[in-house]
C-alpha cells in the first residue's frame, strides 16, 4: 500500500522545530550579553527564525484525521530539519 508524504503535517513539525531553535538562539543571545558580546547576531538570527516558524505552524491546516504521522513523514520531517 502506496502513502503519499502528508505535506500540511510535515510543514507543521518542521514550524515547531524552527520554534524550538529560536528558543536556543534567544539563550545563546543571553550567554553573549553575560560575556558582554554583540547580542544583534543571535537576536536578527531569532527573529527570521521566529518568523518563519510561525508561519509555518500555523499557515497549514491541518484536519484532526491529519494529525497522525507515518514514519515515512517522520524520516521527511527528519531529514529537512537536518538541512534547516
């Protein structure tokens, strides 16, 4: 049996993820104003991040039937956050 990679889904993980590494490069923004270091890197950085992890969280609707993945989307989601 033949699944197609739900795209919607697959978007949506990849959002999250971009959510999650904001969270990181907002930290890492934290440790360089400790050092006294140029913060404007890390916040430029967390914002595009920010931007575009919303959008793609949000933008995609995903239906409740959806919202299950498959393990060939998980080895897609995978695979694209590695080369975000």
């Amino acid at each position: 049996m033949s699944h197609s990679l739900n795209l919607r889904l697959i978007i949506r993980v990849i959002g999250r993820i971009s959510i999650i590494v904001t969270v990181a490069l907002l930290i890492t923004a934290i440790i360089a104003l400790i050092f006294s270091e140029s913060v404007r890197p890390f916040l430029y950085s967390s914002f595009i991040t920010i931007a575009i992890g919303i959008v793609l969280n949000y933008f995609p609707k995903v239906q409740a039937n959806e919202e299950i993945i498959q393990r060939k989307d998980a080895f897609f989601s995978v695979t694209v956050s590695w080369f975000y």
